[in-house]
C-alpha cells in the first residue's frame, strides 16, 4: 500500500500543481523510469527515490518502505532528470 501525508499534499498542489495522487497513477501506470537510493544515507537513512515520469514531466519522489508498504515524502520537478531520462534538448 501506498501512502503519504494529507497536508503535506495539499501543500505540493498549491506550490507545485501536482499531488501524490497522480505521482500513484503513474507508478500504478508503469512510468517509473528509474529507482534508485537516497544519495545522502547519513541524513536519510533507508530513503529511496523513484524517478516518475508524470503530467508530461519527470519528478523526484523520495520515498520509505515500511511494514505498511511505501511512504512517499515529496515531488520534486526535475529539469536535469528529464534531460537525462527524455533526452529534451530545451531544458
């Protein structure tokens, strides 16, 4: 099961016009083009990051695996990533 934290979601619509809601479509879609772990172990321990192709754009989703199932904690828009993983030239 997949889960996340309510404000924090509203938060990311407001600021960022995208909720883990449609970041789960896509997942639940296929479109996870990457995963990979946290690169900073020592500060996030355990994280992960998939690299989610959303909305026509790719987008860093730090997340933890739990007894639960997968916590996502943010979205992150990523104009490097979608250079890398849709070779788009006008970044």
């Amino acid at each position: 099961m997949t889960t996340y934290g309510k404000e924090k979601n509203e938060l990311l619509k407001e600021n960022r016009g995208i909720g883990f809601e449609e970041i789960i479509a896509a997942i639940d879609a296929g479109k996870v083009l990457d995963v990979y772990d946290h690169p900073d172990q020592e500060n996030y321990p355990g994280q992960k990051i998939y690299i989610v192709e959303a909305l026509d754009y790719i987008y860093l989703v730090p997340f933890v695996r739990n007894e639960e199932g997968i916590f996502l904690k943010t979205i992150i828009p990523s104009r490097k990533a979608k250079k890398i993983y849709k070779g788009d030239n006008n970044v």
